[in-house]
C-alpha cells in the first residue's frame, strides 16, 4: 500500500466546529493507522499559504456545516489544485440546499416530505400571523421545522399546533435566513452511507436511529448514549433495499463524489422519504458513518485510503478532449 501526506481539513468558523474537530481527529487517527503522514489543518488564512509549501498528496474534508459543505472549501482546493476526497463544488451546492435536494429528488420519482421555505425577511415584512395561517392551510401538522442549509440538527423544532409556529420559526431564523418547513414523517429514521467504488456507487447497511425525543437533535446525535443505534437496521429485506436505491440514487442525481449520506424515513407502509443529503458526514464516536462503515465489515482508515487514491488517480488522469463531429 502507498503512503500519502493527507491534509484533514477540520475546524472552521460554523456552529458546527466542535464537531468538525471530533470528526477530524479520528480520521487523522484512522488514516495514521493506515499508515499515512497527516496533517490537520483548520480551514483558515493561512490554509493557501501552508498548502503552497507543504503541497500535500490530497485532502480529506471533515468540516461541517457552511464552508466545508456548501462547495466553498471545495472550490479554494479547486483552485488550488489540491486533489480532495468528496464532490465537487458546484454539486455541493446543490445538495447543501435542503429545498432544492428534495425537488431534484422528486423529480428522479421518489417520496420527500411536502414543504414550504420560509424567509426571514418575509416572517418579518408580511406579519407574522398572516404568514403562519398560510402555512397552516397548505401543510398538515406536526410539522418539522430546519434551516434550509445547515447540519447537526442544529435549529430544528417539531410543531403539532398553529400556535406553537411563530416560536419555533424565531429558533430556526437563528441559524439561516430561510428556514424549510415540512409535514412531519413517521416511521423509522434511516442513515444510509453510499461509497464509491471500482463498479460504481455501492450503499452501505443502513443505520436505524432510535432517538429518545420527536427529532434527532444535535445532543441526541452528540451525547454518547442518549441514542440507541442499530447497525444493520432492522428493515425487512424489502424495505433495506428501498432505503439503498433511495439513497443511490440521490447519490447520482445530485452528482455527488466519493461518499454521501442520505437521511430517510422509511413508513410503516415501506416507502423511503427522502430527508436531506450530506457531502461531508460525521466521524465521531457518535455519528453514523462509521456504524455503516463497521455494519459492513470494513475499516475506516482502509476506506478513506481507497478514497485518497481515487482523488489522486482523478487529479492525475488527463483531461477530457471535447470532440465534434463532423
């Protein structure tokens, strides 16, 4: 096996950065095991200036939230001509948009929750209650409120009632100026993380969340035993190969790179309802990736190692000719 210097990009300035550096820790840890030289970078003012005179091998991105999801780190690599595991920019930004992840999805033929956005500038410049009424007409309650662009679960709230709106859109304006409002799933929360490989997008088991409230919130996805995880989830066959196929093929629509993780409910009628996507997903203790990556019988450092090795055959592969016929 070939040894690479790895830059693990972890850190940043989002609500998400104690995470970040959890997540960058243990995949530092794991691509040492490897046997990899790596460096742990956060992604600063001087990030440009060290790259120029160490020029790593290839980066890994364990930043969440903002910068590390949104394409904008993925665009200075871009530019930088740093070879890096994860999607590229433009598609980051497709899927870092909750609304417009789960049109593209519908589009492809599956099931998404009905929704609204809501923008803080209409909450405050068209009232309030007239806004709320609105929404009370055109979606069934509970509803599930989250910032449209964001992670961690980080100002998501669940309404049963009109009454209760106004407050939890005040909690969610706190992290985004737009905030995405959809009819409440039930049934059981799924993670399923898909990989690339030599033959394509493959889809890991699926992780089942049992989260002691109505949402997976940030201290139920952070604080180790508040969860109760199952890795496989328990599905029956039918409804584990729905999860995969969705999750494949939000993989595919949203050309995604690499590795992606699809959150999902899957009904007591068997449907998968796609959630939200994620281009950069947790490595803590807690988080599910790693329960996927376990569930299959892999090795973390051995997976991101065939990942590095995709990033660096991709920067080193030669550019394509376009051709017109004649």
């Amino acid at each position: 096996m070939n040894s690479y210097h790895v830059m693990v990009l972890a850190g940043g300035l989002s609500h998400e950065r104690e995470v970040s550096l959890r997540s960058g820790s243990r995949l530092a840890q794991a691509m040492r095991d490897a046997g990899h030289d790596v460096t742990v970078r956060d992604a600063d003012d001087s990030l440009l200036g060290w790259i120029d005179q160490n020029r790593p091998d290839v980066a890994v991105i364990a930043l969440h939230g903002g910068r590390g999801e949104n394409g904008a780190v993925q665009a200075i690599l871009e530019l930088a001509g740093v070879p890096f595991v994860g999607t590229e920019a433009h598609e980051c930004r497709l899927a870092w948009d909750k609304a417009t992840a789960k049109v593209l999805v519908s589009r492809a033929g599956y099931h998404t929750p009905r929704w609204v956005t809501l923008s803080h500038n209409s909450f405050r410049d068209l009232g309030a209650a007239s806004l709320v009424s609105a929404v009370a007409r055109h979606l069934m309650f509970p509803l599930l409120l989250k910032p449209h662009q964001g992670g961690s679960a980080l100002g998501t709230a669940v309404v049963h009632e009109e009454s209760e709106l106004p407050a939890a859109l005040v909690g969610s304006f706190a992290y985004g100026d737009v905030v995405l409002v959809e009819e409440y799933a039930t049934g059981t929360e799924v993670a399923v993380t898909v990989v690339d490989g030599p033959d394509g997008p493959m889809a890991l088991p699926a992780v089942e969340i049992v989260s002691p409230g109505e949402v997976f919130d940030y201290e139920a996805r952070y604080t180790a035993g508040t969860t109760t995880y199952h890795a496989p989830a328990r599905l029956s066959e039918d409804a584990a190969a729905a999860a995969a196929e969705l999750a494949l093929s939000a993989h595919r629509v949203l050309g995604l790179r690499d590795i992606s993780r699809t959150d999902a409910i899957m009904t007591p009628d068997g449907r998968a309802q796609f959630l939200e996507v994620n281009v950069s997903p947790g490595l803590t203790e807690t988080s599910l990736m790693p329960m996927a990556v376990a569930a299959a019988g892999q090795d973390l450092g051995e997976l991101y190692t065939h990942l590095v090795e995709r990033a660096i055959a991709r920067a080193a592969a030669p550019a394509p000719t376009n051709v017109t016929a004649g």
